[in-house]
C-alpha cells in the first residue's frame, strides 16, 4: 500500500486520523516513527500545522512525528504494539496539555514493507469526561479499577486503604516497589502516603528519600512529563531519553536500581496532589498497567484531594487563628488522647495569662493587643518546643495552657524561669505563670492546679505596679 492508498484510507474517516509508520530495528523494539499522512479533519484540528510552530512550511510527508508534536514516549509504545506487533488498541484520557478527553485509536494496517509496520491513528475530543468511554476497556482492567475504588471507600481510615491499595497495585503490576508520594512545592515538602515493596527486591523505602532534597528532583517531573497522563520506561531507548531530558531524575532512578518504570501525577481540579509509580513491573503488561493505572490514578486524585480538604477543615478547627498555636478544641483533644493512650507518663502543665492586655487594647488599640498575643505565643513555643516537650494552646482571650512532657523536667522549669525574667524586663511580652509538675492521668485537675498557681503570679504582678 502506497503513501496514495493510505491518504484514501484515511479520508474515508470520519475522526481525526493519521497513518503511522514504524521502523523496525534488529537490536531495538523499534526504530523511526513517522507520520505518513492524514485526513482533512487531523490537520485541521488533530494536528497545529500552525505559522507558530513551522513557519510557512505546511505538512510534509512520511516525516519523523517529533517535527509536527512533542515527542511523547507513550505515544511511541502504543504506535510500536499496534505496527509491529498487530495489537488494536484503544485510550480514554485527558492529558493536562488539552483541555478535553481523547478518545485514540491505534489500528494496525497491512504492509508490504519488512522493514516498516504501520497503524492507523484516530482522535476524538470530548470536552466533558464520558463515563461510557472510561469504562470501555477490558473485564480485568475494570475489575482492578473496582477493586481499588471499593478499597477506598470501605474504610473509614483513609491511610490504611491507601495501603491496602498500593499493595493491590503492586501485586497488579508485578512490581519490585510502588509508591503514592504527596507533594506541596510550595512548602517544599513530600511524604510517602503508602508504599508496597516486594520481598525479593533490593529497592529501598521511599521514606529514606523524601526529604527537602528530594523535592527538587519532583519538581522536574511534569516537565518531563510534558502535560500527558503517565511516562514509562521500560527500554534502553527509553531511559537514554530521559537522560537526556532529565539527568537528575534519570541518575536517581538507575542509583537506586530502577529497570523500568511508570509514573503518573496525580492532579485534582488542576491542582498538583503527588506522583503514583510502580519501578521494576511487569514490561510484557506495559499497555494494560498503563490503562488500569490511568484510571486508577483518576480515583485515587479525587479521593486524596477529599483526604486532604477534610484534614485541612479539622486543622482549621483545632488552630487558633490569631496566633496559629492550638485552640481549646485541641487541647480537649490532647487530655483524651493522655487519658487514654498515655495515663501512665508523666506531665507538666503550664497555665499563662498574658499581662495588661486589656490595657494594651484601651491604650495602643486591638491591633497592639493582637500583636502582644501573636509574641507571647511565640515566646512560649520558644520555651516549650513541641520536641520533646508538648503543645501550646490558647485557651480564652489572654490564657495560653502548655502541656509538656516530663522526659526532660529541668528544661521546663529552665523555660518557666526564662518566661518569667523576660516578663520582669518587660521584653515585649509579660505573662503570669503557673507549673504543676508530674501530672498522671488527670490532667484537667493539673491545669486548675496551674491556674490557681498563675493567678498568685498575677497578683504579685499587679502589686509590684501599685
């Protein structure tokens, strides 16, 4: 069949369709892929022959398919399996460079060529996700999906789902390790959701990488990705591209032992949520561990980013908001955890009350008296860290409660007596304290005690102005 016959061939569809060629090569899976052609709908609206793009150069023929769009190594995989090894092949995604969901269709094509293997490829743009196109792939593929979605509701911890999830991914894919790592680039930080690693495998936990210096080497990752729904690496070609395109990332992958991988971003009404991967999978399943991750990785988003808004919601709850230390909500929260989990530890409690505040808001205005509680919790987080002491929390108007571990006791009485030299200097803050120390189990008796003891405190504050 001649450049002639496939131009006809495409013509006589009606979607958005280009003929592809697929060299191949004895040492590699394959070798050049071109566009051979296509019909009047893909380049019109399937491809951007645009002045931006080339110039004045229109469509040429039988050209390598990087001269007319990013090269996109998923995009090669599927040409490859569909040319070379005769697979029909079908996708329902929305790559973030689109603002649409594609339907795409690889359809292999005779040829009389040794050397080359062709396919015919179409799209379909659909700018509202069908729920029939994202459920037209195979019973297993549907079956692993479903799995994954009943495991995420079925339990009210989210954490443990996500665990038995990734354990269900990796036993899918084969893998030696999958991962769902968190991210938040602008507080430089990642954490490891879950993980499964498997028995025979000599990877490590990501937990001993996801550190502020592993952000840098995220943060490369959607540029490498390049807006699609996933990359894969499973051939030497493939790895000597991402070398090229990102030696960082390619250097940390093959220094930790990586073969083969696939990786998708997990996103969520635009937003960057954190990465899913599978390293060292099963590369005789790329395609179906590509299609059940894909869609996979839709749910997963959606529920991580409800995982995260409820615990921002609960946060927001249990953080005063003036002075970001905890609120009395949380401090209830802290005496039932004590009570329950830790009645036989010991405890101290520290009640505060902020000197003059009312005076400052008369005088100087609210903005002032905000400013002297913003100080004096600073002030008592200074003297009582969360390590390896406890918490802060305000508790009324001027009255902060600190409950403290007794692992080190000199260092809270040394941060009470700094609070009260700094209080006797008038060094921006003055607080009246009260400490009672070796508290057990009932902690609310042990902040009456403090705040009896804070108040003999004050007094000796208001007597010393008189």
């Amino acid at each position: 069949m001649n450049v002639e016959n496939y131009k006809a061939f495409a013509d006589n569809l009606k979607p958005m369709t280009c003929i592809m060629s697929v060299r191949r090569e004895p040492d590699v899976p394959y070798g050049e892929i071109r566009i051979v052609t296509g019909n009047a709908a893909y380049f019109q609206a399937g491809a951007k022959w645009s002045n931006e793009a080339l110039g004045e150069q229109r469509f040429v023929p039988n050209q390598p398919y990087e001269t007319y769009i990013p090269k996109n190594l998923n995009f090669e995989e599927y040409c490859y399996r569909s040319a070379l090894l005769g697979e029909t092949l079908h996708s329902y995604l929305k790559p973030d460079y689109s603002g649409f969901w594609i339907h795409t269709n690889y359809i292999p094509l005779n040829s009389d060529e040794e050397d080359i293997g062709y396919c015919a490829y179409t799209m379909e743009f659909e700018t509202d996700g069908d729920v029939g196109g994202m459920t037209a792939l195979s019973p297993d593929i549907m079956r692993n999906v479903l799995r994954t979605c009943i495991e995420l509701k079925k339990s009210e911890n989210f954490e443990e789902s996500a665990d038995k999830v990734i354990h269900d991914i990796r036993e899918m894919t084969n893998a030696h390790h999958c991962c769902i790592l968190l991210t938040d680039f602008d507080q430089r930080q990642c954490s490891v959701l879950c993980e499964a690693l498997s028995e025979d495998t000599d990877l490590v936990s990501m937990n001993i990488y996801a550190d502020e210096d592993f952000i840098d080497i995220a943060a490369t990752w959607d540029d490498t990705i390049a807006g699609d729904t996933c990359i894969i690496m499973n051939e030497e070609r493939d790895w000597e591209d991402l070398k090229k395109r990102n030696s960082l990332w390619y250097q940390s992958l093959r220094d930790a032992g990586a073969k083969s991988m696939v990786l998708l971003p997990l996103r969520s009404q635009g937003s960057s949520l954190g990465y899913l991967w599978a390293i060292n999978y099963d590369v005789s399943n790329t395609v179906k561990i590509k299609e059940t991750l894909e869609l996979t990785a839709y749910f997963l988003a959606s529920e991580i980013a409800n995982y995260q808004l409820v615990g921002k919601l609960k946060s927001m709850s249990l953080i005063d908001m003036l002075t970001g230390v905890g609120n009395r909500n949380a401090l209830n929260e802290s005496i039932e955890h004590i009570k329950e989990k830790c009645a036989g530890d010991r405890y101290a409690v520290i009640f505060a009350d902020v000197n003059s505040l009312k005076e400052t808001n008369d005088c100087k205005g609210h903005s002032a008296g905000d400013l002297l509680l913003r100080r004096s919790a600073v002030a008592l987080q200074a003297a009582f860290p969360v390590y390896p002491f406890g918490e802060v929390f305000r508790v009324g108007g001027d009255e902060f409660v600190v409950i403290a571990s007794c692992k080190d006791e000199t260092a809270i009485l040394e941060g009470v007596e700094c609070l009260k030299k700094r209080s006797r200097k008038n060094d921006g803050i003055s607080i009246a304290l009260g400490c009672c120390i070796d508290v057990g189990a009932n902690i609310s008796e042990a902040i009456q005690k403090a705040d009896e003891i804070m108040y003999e405190d004050k007094r000796t504050y208001h007597d010393s102005r008189d």
